[in-house]
C-alpha cells in the first residue's frame, strides 16, 4: 500500500464510488413523474368495491379463518396480488350452542312428562321449535 500522505483518503474515495444503492429521488424507476395522475395521486392505486361470493364450509368455529387467492392488495412493483383473508364471527342462536361438532339445546319438561313422555319443542338449526318426543 502507498504510504502517500491522504492515500487512505483517496482508496475511500474511489471504493465509495463503485458502492450500489437505489436512488432516492425516483425510488429505482429511472424516471421522476412531476404531473400526478388525478385518479389516485400518484400513489399508482384506487379504491375499488366489487362484491365475491364466499362458501362457508359447514362446522365453522368463530375465528375460523378464510383465505381468498388473488383477491387482496396489488403489488405493482413485484407484479403481485396478495390474498384476502375473511375471519369469520359466528353468531350464536338462542337456545343452542356447541361444543366440538355437536350442537345443544336445553329442553324443560315436568316430571309427569318424563316419566310418561310426552311431545317438546327444541331449538334446532332448520325450523326453530320442531317437535320430538
């Protein structure tokens, strides 16, 4: 190595100019856009509302997570479309609940009808209050 007074300075130097990065002021496209388009700004994106239909598959718990390919946020940069997500909150129905892939309903009926049977409306899924004895 030269032992030149400020020779360190000059290998620094000259190093640094070879060193790779993106640009900052175009962000790596190679070209600055002074006029933004109205529709969206220059952000590169709108806002769209389109409606798909979702199959439910039967048995779904609440939290139960939905994945939709194609269908979430455009990445124009790496030409891109991610996927949406639905997470689904079950609703209860009055008068039943679950437990793993049972569903339950509490029915009351008086002793004389428990000894002799008799016929009760229970919740179900399908008609609420059908009849079983």
């Amino acid at each position: 190595m030269n032992k030149e007074p400020g020779a360190e300075e000059k290998f620094k130097e000259i190093s640094a100019a070879y060193e790779m990065s993106t640009c900052p002021k175009c962000d790596g496209d190679g070209k600055i856009i002074t006029d933004h388009c109205k529709r969206c700004g220059g952000s590169g994106r709108t806002h769209a509302k389109h409606c798909i239909s979702v199959a439910i598959p039967p048995g779904v718990d609440d939290g139960s997570l939905i994945r939709i390919q194609g269908e979430g946020n455009y990445d124009k940069k790496r030409n891109l479309v991610g996927d949406l997500y639905l997470v689904l909150h079950v609703e209860g129905k009055h008068g039943i609940w679950k437990e793993g892939l049972n569903l339950y309903s509490k029915v009351t009926v008086d002793f004389t009808e428990a000894i002799l049977g008799t016929m009760a409306r229970a919740p179900n899924t399908k008609d609420f209050g059908s009849y079983y004895s």
